[in-house]
C-alpha cells in the first residue's frame, strides 16, 4: 500500500474505488491534493500507487467499521466520504424477485448508510467533513426496466438530503453528485432480472440496446469525477452537483416543465407509445 504525504486538503474515502468512475474520481481527489484511500470488495492484485487501497464489503458492517477503523489507525482522521460503491439491474419491475431487490438496496442504499453510520462519530469529534453520496440521472426520474435501481437511487436523494439536515450543527455536510450516462464498462456491475419473463422481453431487448448506445455516447468518468471534487472542496457547498450536460438537462426537465410533459418525452425516449 502506498504511503502519501501530500495532505493538504485531508483525508478521503472513496468506496467501489477499482475501477470507473470510483477509481478516477481517487486519482483527481488525489491530484486535488487529498491523501486517499480506496475500497475494493477484493484485494487489487497491482493497487493503483497514488491510493491506498483497502478491502471493504459494504454489505457487511463488521468489514464496514474494520475499514473505518484502519484508516482512522493510519491516518487519524477523515475528511471526506465518497459513497460511490453500488450495483445496476436490469429487468422489469416485476421480473426481479423480492430477495434480488433488497440485495441491491443492501449494496445501494443501506451499504452508503453503513459507511456513513461508521464515519459519523469521527467526524463528530474533528468537529467537521464532508459527506458525497453519489446518486444519478435516476434519482431525479423513471427509467423503465431499471425500476428498482432508480428506486435506490431516488432513496440516497432522501437520505442526503434529509441527513445533511441533521448533521450541519457538526461542522459536516452532505452533498449528492447526479451522473449522467457515463462510459463505464456496461456489464461490469450490472445484474439482470431473476425471474425474466416472456411478455417483456421485446421491451426489455430493445431497453437494453438503449442503455448500451446511452453508455457508448455518455460522459467520461472523468467529468464526474470533476464534480465530486467541487462538490468536496466547495467552501458553501450545494445540495446537489450535476456530473454533465445530460444531468443539468435532466434537471431542469424534472424542475420546469409539467408532469405530463415529461412523461410524454420519457416515453418517446425510451421507445414506448405515447
């Protein structure tokens, strides 16, 4: 593991941080001038050198507090949480079963709110840090065929927002960065549904299709990783950052124009009758 000297800005956690946009958004969080460590479900067999990588399962709350607890041992504090770990699916709503849905709000959701629940009393002591929650495009609207995924991502909307509430009088703030589609391996974290049925598959083909010409066409890590880096180094940070022009678009489409609107053009941009 690789020992930084270069503190200035403090010390950073990033979650899921082997690859995509979790790797990068280490490597510019390093470039920012933060010491960072990174967190991988397995140990990397050639670590990236500017990160000390550590193994965590987010799922797991003893590998959860293990982590916290050697980062606090090597480097005394922590100033920023980049809650980046997560899983897609994909498949009908009523394709997944009940089990695979809470998996992935185990890894989601309740994965962020461990990590969270660990680094909290430090921070509470050091009496100040910064909290980035990753959320996405859809925590803000539908998307058919990744229902249960939007889902977890509309929950870490309500969580940050209502969290950042609770824990302002510490000194620490919670802030949510909203990607786009981003050119990330598209299989690399994605599950399909466990019970697949016949009656949606024509529409789940032709949503998969989109999905990956979407990936092909989307943003580089690297413009997300941007935007936790202002989202981490902001002196009065925003509630929320868009990583891109698609999530500023998809913003301001939620935000302005009317319900009936957007469900119109949701539908003709997923391929579905009007």
């Amino acid at each position: 593991m690789s020992k930084i000297s270069n503190a200035s800005k403090g010390i950073a956690l990033v979650t899921g941080a082997s690859s995509g946009i979790g790797l990068v958004t280490a490597h510019a969080l390093t470039q920012a001038g933060y010491r960072v460590f990174g967190t991988s479900r397995k140990a990397m067999a050639n670590p990236p050198q500017d990160i000390t990588m550590l193994v965590c399962d987010v799922t797991d709350e003893a590998s959860v507090k293990s982590l916290v607890d050697e980062v606090i041992k090597q480097a005394a504090r922590i100033d920023l949480v980049v809650n980046n770990a997560g899983v897609g699916l994909l498949g009908g709503a009523e394709e997944s079963s009940i089990g695979q849905a809470q998996r992935l709000f185990d890894v989601n959701v309740f994965g962020v709110a461990r990590v969270v629940n660990a680094v909290l009393p430090f921070m509470r002591a050091q009496k100040g840090g910064r909290i980035v929650n990753m959320s996405s495009i859809l925590g803000l609207i539908p998307s058919p065929f990744n229902a249960y995924y939007a889902s977890t991502k509309h929950a870490i909307e309500g969580y940050s927002e209502s969290l950042d509430h609770e824990v302002r009088r510490f000194g620490i703030r919670v802030v949510l960065v909203e990607p786009g589609v981003t050119r990330t391996s598209f299989e690399e974290n994605l599950t399909r549904a466990d019970r697949p049925l016949a009656t949606y598959a024509e529409d789940r083909a032709r949503s998969e299709t989109l999905m990956r010409q979407w990936v092909e066409a989307g943003d580089a890590p690297q413009v997300v990783a941007d935007a936790v880096v202002e989202a981490a180094t902001a002196a009065a940070p925003k509630l929320r950052y868009s990583a891109g022009k698609q999530s500023t678009q998809v913003r301001a489409l939620r935000r302005y124009l009317p319900g009936g609107v957007v469900d119109k053009i949701l539908r003709k941009f997923n391929g579905f009758p009007a």
